[in-house]
C-alpha cells in the first residue's frame, strides 16, 4: 500500500532530499504544501507529516497544536526537522505529542530508518488485520473520510458471508478462519486484477470485508469474485455436505435445522460529489443494501445507484 508523506515545507528542500533516499522505494509518495496549504494535507488524512521548521512562515508550536487539534489527524505521526539546537525547544515541540525531533544537518540514514520504523509500526498496531494482513478499521475509516474530503468519484463493496455461523458450528473456527483467508484472497485478486492504483480493500472483521474503488464496472468485478468464491468455497467441505448442498445443525433446543452452504453478499454504493455528508451515511446505505443482497438465496450482489 502507498504511504502517503506530506511535508510542510515552503522552499521545498527536504523533498527533494526524501524523494533521493526514497527513489528505490515505490510504495512511498511525497508531496509538498507550504504552511497557508497546510489544508490540503490535513484532508488527505496523511500517513505522517514532516516539517521543516527552518523554512515556514509561523509559528511551530501553533502549526503543530493545529494539526493535533483536527479531529481526522491527531494520531498522524509528526517528524520535525530543525537547525534550532536549544534543548528547552525541542522538549515544547515532543509535549505537543510530536513523535519526533531530528536536527540538522539531516543525517539521511538516520531519517529514511526512522520513517520506516515509524509507519511499520502503525501497521502493525492499528491498520492490520492479523488473520488476513489486511488494513483494519482506523485505515477503513481513513480512505473513506479521504475520498469524501476530495469530493471524488468512486464506489464502496461491502461483503459479508452467509451461513457462516453454521459452517463455525460443525467445522470448528480453525477451519473458518481458512474461509475467511481464503475470501480475502479472493476480493482482493479480482480489485487488483483491474490494475486501479487508487483501490483498497479493508477486512473489518469476523467474515465482513470492504472495497474501495474509482468508478469503474462495480458488476464484473462483483461476478468475478462470486464466480470465484462458489467454486473455491467447496474445499472447504467434506464430499457428503457437498452432494446435499446443504449442513444440518441443531439449534437450542436440540431440533435439527439445515443450512445451505456458505455464500457470498455484496452491497456496493456509487459515491458521488455532496451525495454524504459523512462515513456514517455511507456506512448507513452500506447496511442497507448488503442487506438487500443477503435476502436473496445464495451469493449475489445489489448496486445502490441512487444519487441522493
């Protein structure tokens, strides 16, 4: 996934020195905003932010109290990098809940591993699912409120798998968890196989999973991984339940009950320019129409194409 680095930096210089550290590294994007666009940065909810305080134009205690203080980024990791030596300075700036203070002159080792150090970590403990390696919540929530902000064009999947509690139920959640790997594989082959670089897939939890893509053919991509998925889905049980096309499970009350086998939902909502306010209505339609699509037998999908 692409981390995105916004820094604030009006001359310009310390981009062109991490874009030189990082010229081997594709999955790093840099961009530039002086201080009057510190705007532009702060909603693109970046991955972290780095400021040169020798080249802006305001104060650095009040720039950084103004990014701690929007709500989207006041856990988005901050790196200052200044000539000012003074101790008394630097520790001001860390009780601000900067991350961290690298003097110069910079030294280029020092900073490339401390950047990498810094976002391996927030993958590892607040972006990653540990079952599917995919992001989680926090980064969810992030692409989305992204898209918003910039007013762009684009659709979310929502999944869900169905009669999955029965197949936990009689297969034990070992082999559950090998659906649910195996159903993450699945979304993201068939997202990637369009080639989008913008696209993102989010795994949510339990058997829910999400997509993100620009504005492209939501149906094919959604007849590809049910395609997929109903054929694939079948290793994962005995030949008996197969050739039923059914498990049979004993409710509370001992009454044994059948089950088809585990299929696949897909809700997906068209999001254009002012039709949300907020994730939250996007995640109110989402339920809506995965909803929609669970009603019916078997995997399918339902499109919300409405445009208010």
């Amino acid at each position: 996934m692409i981390q995105d680095i916004y820094i604030i930096d009006n001359t310009q210089s310390v981009k062109n020195v991490l874009k030189q550290i990082f010229k081997d590294e594709v999955d790093y994007q840099f961009k530039s905003v002086k201080t009057e666009e510190l705007n532009i940065a702060l909603q693109n909810i970046p991955d972290m932010i780095i400021i040169d305080e020798d080249t802006i134009d305001m104060d650095i205690i009040e720039l950084c109290k103004l990014i701690r203080e929007n709500e989207d980024n006041s856990i988005t990791p901050i790196i200052i990098i200044s000539s000012d030596w003074n101790k008394e300075h630097r520790i001001e700036i860390l009780r601000q809940s900067i991350e961290y203070f690298i003097i110069k002159p910079i030294d280029q080792e020092y900073l490339y591993f401390t950047i990498k150090n810094i976002l391996r970590l927030l993958q590892t403990n607040r972006r990653i699912s540990p079952l599917t390696g995919l992001p989680g919540n926090v980064q969810i929530q992030t692409e989305m409120k992204k898209r918003l902000l910039n007013k762009e064009k684009f659709a979310i999947f929502y999944f869900d798998l169905d009669n999955f509690k029965a197949y936990n139920d009689i297969y034990g959640f070992a082999n559950g968890d090998e659906i649910i790997k195996f159903t993450a594989r699945t979304i993201v082959k068939n997202v990637h196989n369009f080639g989008m670089e913008n696209s993102f897939v989010g795994h949510i939890g339990g058997d829910d999973f999400v997509a993100i893509t620009p504005k492209i053919d939501y149906e094919k991509i959604c007849k590809n991984i049910i395609s997929e998925f109903d054929i694939g889905v079948l290793e994962y049980y005995n030949e008996s339940d197969i050739n039923k096309g059914y498990i049979e499970v004993a409710n509370r009350r001992g009454i044994i009950e059948q089950f088809p086998l585990t299929s696949i939902s897909i809700g997906v909502v068209e999001i254009e320019a002012g039709r949300f306010k907020n994730t939250l209505e996007i995640g109110e339609v989402g339920a809506q129409v995965k909803h929609q699509a669970k009603s019916i037998m078997g995997s399918t999908y339902i499109v919300n194409r409405r445009k208010k």
